[in-house]
C-alpha cells in the first residue's frame, strides 16, 4: 500500500490503462485472425473488408499508446502483402 496519495491515484490510473490497452491488443489479434481466415477461403472481397478493420484497430491502438507506431506500420505492411498475394 502507498503511503503517498497521489501514488494511489497512480495505481488507479495505471489499472484503467492497463484494461484499455488490453482491449485494444485483443481486437487487433481478433482482426486479424479474421483476417487470416478470410485469406484461408481465398475470399477477397471479404479479406479486403477484414483488411480495413484490422488497419483501423492497428491505428486507433497506435494512436492510443497501446502499440508503437512502427508495431502497427510492420503488422499493416505485411497484412498488405498478404492480401496482395491473394490478388495474384
């Protein structure tokens, strides 16, 4: 236990956040496993669909904190080259 008041207020905070991001990781996993499973079926229109939303999560997350910036750069450049192949 903190002997400091603004130290609890911390540990307050730091609980908050710590849901928040894990949310925010959950969805893009969640993503991208559609994703995946899209490109499994060899459906593009449905991939391209589940492409935009995992693009979404991976910069609403990155705009948040929750994940760098070149985290979310990596994992949008080779989800892009996934579905290009998909294209071909």
């Amino acid at each position: 236990m903190p002997n400091i008041k603004s130290q609890e207020k911390r540990d307050r905070q730091a609980v908050k956040r710590t849901l928040k991001n894990k949310a925010l990781k959950t969805r893009i996993k969640s993503n991208k496993k559609k994703l995946l499973a899209a490109v499994e079926n060899k459906d593009f229109e449905s991939a391209r669909n589940e492409l935009s939303l995992y693009f979404k999560s991976l910069d609403k997350a990155a705009k948040k904190s929750a994940v760098s910036k070149n985290f979310a750069a990596n994992k949008k450049s080779k989800a892009a080259k996934l579905l290009n192949s998909l294209k071909q």
